[in-house]
C-alpha cells in the first residue's frame, strides 16, 4: 500500500444465534445500529461520508441492494452512494478491501462499511415440483384447465428447500462445509479428540473475555423492538458456553460424514445473526482531522484454492499476502483466523509450518511458520462467539484491533477462509 487505510473506529452488535434474540430484525435494519454508532464514535456527520460498502451474503428479498437500504435508514444522505459486496465468508473484509481501494485511489475521503447478515431470516423456497404447479396455474386460461392443473397438487410440493443449506453448500464440488471440514481432518489426520479440545478452548476464551469485559468495547446494544422502548437491550454475544467440557462435546455424533466423520455440530462455528461496520479514511486524512484511530489496515490479500478443502484459504492469501508486503509470522503479534471448523483452525496450523505443504501447493521452499495458538484468538472465535457470515470478516479485524491495543502491542493478521475455495488475509497494526 501506498499509504495505510485508519480505521477511525470500529463496532458490532452482539452476536445472537439464530433463532434466538435478534431474530425479528432484519438485515436492512440490523445493519443500522452498528454503522450509526460507528460514525458517532469517529466524530463523522453523515454529510462527511463519501461511499458506503456492505457485505451481505443473504440479501433480504424485501431490499435488493441492502447496503443502500441500510445507508438511507442510518441517516446517510440520499447523495451518498452505496452497495452491497458479496464473496461468500469474507463478504465484510470485502467491504473493508473495496473501500481501500477506492480511498487510495482519491475517489473519497471516508467511506463507511459494514457486513451483516440475519442467517434467521434467510428464506425458504419451494422446489422444483412447486414452481411448475405455479407456473401451469398461471399458463391455464380456462376453468376447466385450472381444475386439472389443482387436481395434480400433491402435498409433498410443499417440501421446502432451504435457502440456507443451499447457500452453504459448494455448486462445483457438490460438498456442503462441513464435509469440505471432514476432508481437511483426514488430509491431517486431525482427531475427534483435537477438534473437541479446540472446541472448548474456544468457549473457555469467549466466556473469559465476556467476564472480563474485553468485548465491551466493541459491541452496541441492540433494542430488539428497534424502538428503543424495551428495558432489556441485548448486550452481549449468545454463543459463548462458560459451562462448556470436553466430556459433552464427546457425546455428539458427527453431522456430515455420519458414519466416518468426525466433525459435530459441537465444533463447528454456530449459525449467527449480527452486524459490524468500520469508518476508514487515508492515514494523512486522520491525521488532519487530529483523530486517534483505532488501527491501521495495511496490507491485504486473496487467493483461492481446491473448493473440497476451501478450510485451507488462509494458508494461500497469507502466503499471498507475506510474498507482497515481505512480511512473516515474526512480524505478527496476535492472530485472528475465523473458526469456521475446529478441523480447518488446526488443520491451517499444520499447514503453516509444513515445508512439504509449502512445497506441493504454495510453490515454495518455505514453510510460512509456526502458528503460536496461545496468541491465536484469544478471545474465543466463532465455533462460540458465532459466524454470521458477512458480518465476521468485520468483526475479526476490529477484534484485532481493540484486543492490541489493550495489550499494547502492535500488528496482526485476520484471516479468514471463504467457500467455494478462497482465503483473505489482512494486516493489521495498532493506532498509536
């Protein structure tokens, strides 16, 4: 980069899983509350905002182009403009690289983003047998045509398809992400006993930064009513289990591969709804403006990779992502790599420090370096915080952030793997 992207501030809503506390709020509405505190933190109008850039995988039918919705319901002008960005899992960092981009190239000053995502509200559709019932209704001209196209409805055109499962599901490979995980586990020969472990490792973390506060800092109440009349705001992530053991993840029977697999519902990342944005501006503009931003981006990366192991990613941008900016893990403090899988967190740990993995898939001779897991999410990741998925690309980079700054160190990698068989890869460092 020509000159480091600030991150003027940074916020989320608490992350719920689906089904549960934020379920009655939509994405177009949801995606307000973390984006209008986002400017209020950074002293922005919303006159001052240049672009708005969302990420969102589940579009709400009710609002194409949700970003521009959300922007308009915050208070944005209606000269601002906005949209939506797309790329599966890394759909908010997608936001974050597209709003660099457009910052570096003088097209803006200040761009908002954000990535969200109401996995509750994603829909579901009818079939193929459903959709032709409908459509010979509607070709029937006459009565008597009419009767008989009614006469062959069968209930079982109503078996609905999931528009979630079908979202999460590779249309190249056939595989849905957890069997993209189960093969992961068998390339490393990774343990139901080692997935269960990094399971609760992960709820321990989570609880113990909720109990500590930690989290506080970045996440803004919500009113689950959107009125702001109820007594009771949510406040805090769902997911997290300080209760958790390794006795009662041993119990689950594995989800995807039932009969040989290893992967369970129990290490995998939960189905979440939630929100993030992040007001960015050059490091010159922040500086002018006398502002202490939260951090800096400073390099990013993508790169892709088989989709029947997509878990992998983060090992092909970060390789990416270190050969651009001669970077290496000597140069990281702390690390965030999104727990969409316990298997794919450890099985990128075995892959960064292989030489033989660099040397069959990265063209290299050199391992990119071991993984230090005590500085690897330290706050937990979304097998217990949640992965509501546009919206944790976002949530990983501001987590960074606040977490080097409260430990008063400086730069860090987010990464995330992305279906269909991508990885992104930010650098990060802390605002002095």
């Amino acid at each position: 980069m020509t000159e480091r992207i600030a991150v003027a501030s940074g916020v989320r809503t608490p992350f719920c899983k689906m089904g549960t506390q934020l379920a009655a709020i939509d994405a177009d509405q949801l995606g307000v509350i973390p984006l209008r505190e986002a400017l209020l933190q950074a002293k922005i109008r919303p006159n001052e905002v240049d672009d708005v850039i969302v990420g969102c995988c589940g579009q709400p039918a009710h609002a194409a182009n949700v970003g521009r919705v959300i922007a308009l319901n915050a208070g944005i002008p209606e000269h601002v403009p906005a949209v939506t960005v797309h790329r599966n899992c890394a759909s908010g960092m997608e936001a974050l690289s597209t709003a660099a981009q457009r910052l570096l190239l003088g097209e803006a000053d200040i761009i908002v983003t954000a990535g969200v995502e109401s996995m509750s509200n994603y829909p579901l559709l009818f079939g193929p047998a459903m959709k032709r019932f409908f459509e010979r209704l509607y070709m029937a001209k006459t009565p008597a045509q009419r009767l008989a196209v009614l006469a062959s409805f069968r209930l079982r055109h109503l078996a609905p398809v999931m528009a979630l499962q079908v979202g999460l599901t590779d249309p190249t490979c056939g595989l849905i992400m957890g069997q993209t995980a189960e093969n992961i586990a068998s390339l490393f020969n990774i343990s139901r006993l080692e997935q269960d472990e990094w399971a609760n490792t992960s709820h321990h973390r989570a609880a113990q930064a909720m109990d500590a506060g930690y989290l506080n800092t970045e996440i803004v109440p919500v009113y689950p009513d959107q009125n702001h009349t109820s007594n009771e705001p949510i406040m805090a992530d769902n997911g997290p289990r300080a209760n958790q053991t390794i006795e009662a993840l041993q119990k689950l029977k594995p989800y995807f591969d039932r009969r040989f697999g290893t992967v369970t519902v129990g290490s995998s990342s939960q189905l979440t709804d939630g929100a993030g944005a992040m007001v960015l501006m050059r490091e010159s503009t922040a500086k002018a403006r006398g502002l202490r931003p939260l951090g800096y981006i400073s390099g990013y990366a993508y790169a892709g990779c088989d989709p029947k192991t997509m878990g992998l990613g983060p090992v092909f941008s970060t390789h990416k992502l270190f050969k651009k900016y001669r970077l290496s893990m000597a140069d990281v403090d702390l690390m965030e790599l999104n727990e969409a899988f316990a298997a794919q967190v450890l099985g990128n740990v075995r892959a960064f420090e292989s030489e033989q993995f660099a040397r069959d898939h990265l063209n290299d001779t050199t391992a990119l370096g071991a993984i230090d897991t005590d500085r690897l999410n330290v706050n937990g990741g979304a097998i217990a915080l949640g992965h509501p998925l546009a919206a944790t690309g976002q949530r990983i980079v501001m987590t960074l952030l606040y977490e080097l700054r409260r430990r008063d160190q400086r730069r860090g990698l987010a990464t995330l793997c992305i279906g269909g068989g991508q990885g992104a890869s930010f650098y990060v460092e802390a605002g002095e």
